[in-house]
C-alpha cells in the first residue's frame, strides 16, 4: 500500500520495481563510473528490466542496454548445496 502512494506521488524509481528477493545496491568506482549491485536472495532464478543506462556485466563480460532483461541465477553458495545433495541422491 506504501508503494502506491509513493507511486502517485511520483517519488518511486526503478529500484522499486524490481522483483521482491532482488535487491540493488549504489556505488562509484575509482573512475567515477556508477555501478549497480543486483543481488539475488532467492534459490529461484528471478528476472528483471534494467532501467539504467548502457553498461556492462560484469561477470558474463557481455553488454547491458536500458530495457534489456536480466536474469539472476541462483546464489554460488545455493547451487554448491544443490550439487551435493545431486551426488548423494545419484
């Protein structure tokens, strides 16, 4: 409900938007370049629309466009679990 009267107000951005166990976090890099941190708090896979500008990312080495969909695979530590419990039910 919050977010709908933030909505009207017009005091809501593309953060807002982003599925519930995203999360997105700010900062510059010693080149003054902004970067966007997507985390996902999921074991599920989760997809999104980037709403910023052209850039990079950077663990699939692979260019991002405003509008372009995202999506987050599960977790590192998730899929470590995962592939145990894969060997021992195989």
């Amino acid at each position: 409900m919050l977010l709908a009267v933030l909505q009207r107000a017009g005091l809501t951005g593309a953060d807002q938007n982003l599925p519930a166990p995203v999360r997105v976090k700010h900062g510059v890099n010693r080149k003054n370049k902004t970067l966007h941190y997507y985390l996902n708090y999921s074991s599920n896979s989760q997809t999104f629309v980037y709403e910023y500008g052209a850039g990079s990312e950077i663990l699939r080495q692979t260019a991002v466009s405003h509008g372009q969909s995202i999506t987050l695979g599960m977790p590192p530590s998730l899929q470590k679990n995962n592939e145990r419990r894969c060997r021992r039910e195989g």
